[in-house]
C-alpha cells in the first residue's frame, strides 16, 4: 500500500494538488494532515489523524462506483473517523468553500466518535488541538 501510496501523491490530480497546497504545513488553521494515507485496505486522498476526519476529492468516475466509495467510508468511519467528500470541481471552482467546510467539521461540536489513542495525545501536547480531539 506504500507504494501505490507513493504513486498517487506523484500523479495527484489538479484538484488534489490545489488543496494539498492548502491543506499541507498546518496551513488550516494548524492542522496536520497526509496525503494519500494508507488506512487498512484504502487510502485517503486526506487525512488528519488529530482530529479524525478524512477528506475525499471525487473526479467523475467516483459517480460509477459508489458501492466502493460507501465501503471506503463505512470502513473509515468504522475506525473512528469523519469522511467528507468534495468533487473535483467544487474544489477547484470554489477552493475557500471547500476549505470552510473542513474547518467547520473538524470544529463542530460533535465528539469524535473515538478519541485518539493515549500515546499519540502525549506526543501532541504544544501542537494546536481541534475541537473534535480535544
């Protein structure tokens, strides 16, 4: 999964390198996130491990296999994360909006429906924390 991993950061759509240009170095509001992300048998186009909430940028073949993004997410969700998706155009149409949705989800009053494991809060302690962990 490494190795597909490697191969899609290098192949990154124009959408997804448009907001990994925002998303990367804690630019949103000091969060960290990964690109291309090996979860179990997936990978995520985003994630922040923090806050628990994985972000998927749809091109237009997504609209044909919806059974597999529905396992995608019911799997990530099983592990305790949020996904949220976005199509391509919206995130290269209306990049800020798509943004404000992130930060919103990542700020939402909702608890993260599984807290982070103890080793990785120890390790997070002078990093900024969101809403969702804490």
């Amino acid at each position: 999964m490494k190795g597909k991993a490697r191969v899609l950061r290098k192949n990154q759509t124009d959408a997804e390198s448009l907001l990994w240009y925002h998303l990367r170095d804690r630019h949103l509001s000091g969060h960290k996130f990964r690109r291309q992300h090996p979860m179990g048998v997936f990978i995520a186009d985003f994630v922040c491990i923090e806050c628990r909430i994985v972000v998927e940028v749809d091109g237009g073949q997504h609209a044909l296999q919806g059974e597999e993004d529905k396992r995608r997410s019911a799997y990530l969700k099983s592990k305790g994360y949020c996904v949220v998706r976005f199509w391509d155009n919206e995130v290269l149409k209306d990049t800020q909006a798509v943004l404000e949705a992130i930060l919103r989800t990542i700020e939402s009053d909702t608890p993260s429906p599984r807290p982070s494991p103890p080793q990785a809060r120890e390790r997070e302690i002078n990093r900024p924390r969101c809403a969702k962990c804490g």
